[in-house]
C-alpha cells in the first residue's frame, strides 16, 4: 500500500501532503489516521513517546475524548527528500467548556511508500475565551474557503 504524495517532495506534493493529513486529523477517526503512518512509525507528542499503529489509536482516541470541538489548521513550513516540517494550530474544549488554542510543530519523515515513518511533535496550550475562537466550521475538514494560519495572523 501507498499513500501519495511520495518522496521526494516538492512544494507542492509538500503543501498537499500537509492538507491530506489536516483532512483526516479533522475527521477525528483514529483508526483512518493511523493508516497514513507505517506499521512501526514512532511518534513523540508532549511528554508521550511510543511506537506502532495500535499505540497511535490509542493516543488518538484519548485525545479526542478529551479534546471537544477540535478544529485544526496545519500549514508546510520547510521540506527535503523525504521530510516535511510543518506548524499547525487546533481549538478545542474541555470537559469544564473552556477553550484552548493549541500551537505547535511537527517534524515528518516519510518511507518511500508515503506513509510516515516518524512524527515529533512540540506543543503548547494557551487558554482562549470562546468569543476569540477563530476556527469555525462544521465537524469534518476546513472548507477550501476557509484562512489558514497565515491568513489568520498565527
């Protein structure tokens, strides 16, 4: 199985590889995004270091028990070969209905299959009221219309 686009990147393939896994992290179904990573990919997320599909379902799912109304927007940041880096911001809600902007940084690299075969990811949490939300769109991926990062001034 592959996952195109394939490395080498360009910026394009780069740029669309970036808005596929934004896609299916608004979809919010661990089992789907976990099949965009190998078998063994490793993964690093805050203070969570693991390996394997099974893991990244779990993680998933826990995130997003906890995580309401996540809305995310990822944007490419640099690439070569067969890595992409990329910032990205989410909103979400806690149990308590409190908001929260989550901004980060992910490093990727990918097998020649496309699937990724590593994600590092570096993260903070800031407390928003909701009247500063700015990600709002129904459940599902960011319509094509709708900013992203750069756009929003974030």
């Amino acid at each position: 199985m592959s996952r195109p686009p394939l490395p080498p990147f360009d910026a394009e393939t780069a740029a669309l590889k970036v808005r596929k896994a934004e896609d299916a992290w608004n979809g919010r179904s661990p089992e789907q995004v976990s099949l965009a990573y190998t078998p063994d990919s490793q993964w690093r997320n805050r203070a969570e270091i693991f390996s394997g599909r099974d893991r990244i379902v779990a993680f998933l799912t826990r995130k997003w028990a906890r995580e309401h109304d996540y809305r995310l927007i990822k944007e490419l940041w640099a690439y070569t070969g067969d890595r992409i880096a990329v910032r990205f911001a989410y909103e979400y809600r806690d149990d308590s209905g409190s908001w929260f902007r989550a901004y980060g940084n992910e490093n990727w690299e990918f097998a020649s299959d496309g699937l990724m075969r590593r994600r590092v990811a570096s993260i903070n949490d800031l407390p928003i009221a909701e009247d500063q939300r700015l990600f709002h769109w129904p459940q599902g991926p960011r319509p094509q219309d709708h900013p992203g990062l750069s756009a929003l001034g974030l």
